[in-house]
C-alpha cells in the first residue's frame, strides 16, 4: 500500500461505541483517511446514544482500501443481501477489518471460510455452529490471516487495529500510537499472526535491549530510567514518573514518538556510556555506575 491508506467504517444502526471508536482513535493517529459508511445516509445511533451522520451510503461510497465491520447489532448488516453484495463488490479492498461481532458480516460474505478468526466471547459459540469452516481462536485478541483480522471484543479492536498499523507502518508506528493514546497494555503477543509478515520481528527480543538499562543523568541533574516495557517487550524511558518509548531503529539507534532521534554513547570497550538526544543544545545523559 503506497500511498495513505483510505478505510471505511462500516457503521450499522445500534454499533458498539468503543468497537468502531477505539480503532478509528488509532488509525487517525497514523495518518489514515477514514470515513463512514452505512446502507443509507440516515443517521443512526450508536448503542442508542450517540447519533452518527454517515458520509456515505453503500451506493455512493468512495473505493477504500480496508473496510471495517463492527459489532453491536451487527446482525442487521449480516442479513442485508444488499450489503454483502456491496462488500464483495469492493474490489479495490486490500485488508478486510472486523471488531466484535463484526465478523459475522465478514463470514456471511464469504471472507472467513476455511479461515482463522475471533470475535466476541459471547458469540464464539453461535459463530462457530453458523460459520463451521471457520477455525474460531479463544482467548486470541486478534486473529491475522494476512488480508483478514478479526479481533474479540469492544476494547480489543484496539489491539487488532494497532496490529494492522504495526503491519502497514512498522512496529515503531503502532508503539507511536499507543502511546499517544495512553493504551499502555497492548501486548502483541495475545494475537495469532497467521499471515506472511511479522512486523515484530526482532523486535520483541529483550536481550537485544538489556545492554541499554540503568539510570541516567545529565550534568544539569536531569534524570531518566531506561527500563525493559513488560507489555510491549521493548525499551522505555521514565522521566517525572511518566513512561516514554524509545523506539528502536538499530544498534544504539532509537528514536522518540516525535521523531527525534537518540543515540548510545559507547567507550573504547564498547560499553555503552551514555545517550544524546540529536538536537540542538541538547546535554548528553552519563550513564550511572550499575548497583550489582
């Protein structure tokens, strides 16, 4: 995919809030085009509280490269001949996303037989006896089979969409995002990625980052901690009690969610010493003695 991913969010009458807004939080931070799109262009209500003002209907509705399904009612899509026929007339479509029950849609239309998936914890049991062919993982917060993530429910189709970010934009992108919406307890390894690309790769080996732990200071007394994330497996400062990731790009190459770029100080030994942050007037950060 090239250029900006174009979605759609597909949105039925009575959707789950978080299911459609927990994703689309994650995709706006990684710069994607989103737009909505349900039967017709009346509005609905989501869970019956917040009223939605779709862009479009499926007879106007733009050509997008991942479409989106979610729970909450998500039978009213799944049993409109007129929208699965939609659906699989969507040729330009590259990725198929569903959250929650939003995967009956995608079985009803065909994209889940003899395939893996997840959805609801609730609905495991009627999905599995409706959709047979289907392989259903439980306990899974998403489920990749390369073009088609369904994830389980409500909050996970955060975990999934930052799953789909961490696919099309690199693992850094989808900590970036996770960070940015405080979403400090995604853990990648609680989904099954079935497909050909696993954007975690060395990248969740904490050996590769232990060299860089300890306690830092500056000479004008600023401090930081550099820790291993137990949930995302990966290096992260902690500064005045907040956590930072530092983002790997290499041996003693990291980078902040804000794009600037640190890097390690290393001594004739090759022991690391210390980090800079590269920008301008910026102190160099000594390495503490370690305690053993």
């Amino acid at each position: 995919m090239k250029n900006k991913p174009q979605i759609a969010f597909y949105l039925q009458d009575q959707v789950e809030i978080l299911d459609f807004a927990g994703p689309m939080e994650v995709f706006a931070y990684a710069g994607y085009d989103i737009f909505t799109v349900s039967k017709t262009k009346d509005p609905i209500k989501a869970q019956g509280i917040v009223t939605v003002l779709p862009d479009y209907s499926i007879a106007d509705a733009p050509a997008a490269n991942i479409l989106a399904f979610f729970g909450g009612n998500a039978g009213l899509a799944e049993d409109d001949p007129a929208v699965i026929q939609w659906i699989n007339q969507q040729k330009e479509v590259e990725y198929h996303f569903s959250v929650c029950s939003g995967a009956f849609i995608l079985a009803k239309a065909g994209l889940l037989a003899n395939q893996h998936a997840t959805t609801f914890h609730s609905s495991i049991d009627r999905f599995e006896k409706k959709y047979p062919s289907t392989a259903v993982h439980r306990g899974a917060r998403f489920v990749d089979n390369g073009k088609v993530i369904t994830t389980a429910g409500v909050s996970a189709g955060i975990d999934g969409a930052l799953h789909l970010v961490a696919r099309l934009n690199g693992f850094n992108a989808a900590r970036a995002a996770a960070h940015y919406i405080e979403y400090d307890k995604w853990d990648p390894t609680l989904g099954l990625n079935l497909s050909d690309h696993d954007p975690y790769e060395g990248m969740l080996d904490v050996a590769i980052f232990v060299e860089y732990l300890g306690e830092y200071v500056t000479s004008r007394g600023e401090a930081i901690s550099l820790i291993i994330d137990e949930h995302e497996q990966s290096l992260s400062a902690i500064t005045n009690d907040q956590r930072q990731p530092f983002l790997y790009l290499g041996k003693d190459q990291f980078e902040t969610t804000e794009g600037t770029t640190i890097s390690f100080i290393r001594d004739e030994d090759q022991k690391v010493t210390g980090f800079k942050f590269m920008k301008e007037e910026t102190a160099i950060f000594e390495r503490l003695p370690m305690i053993t």
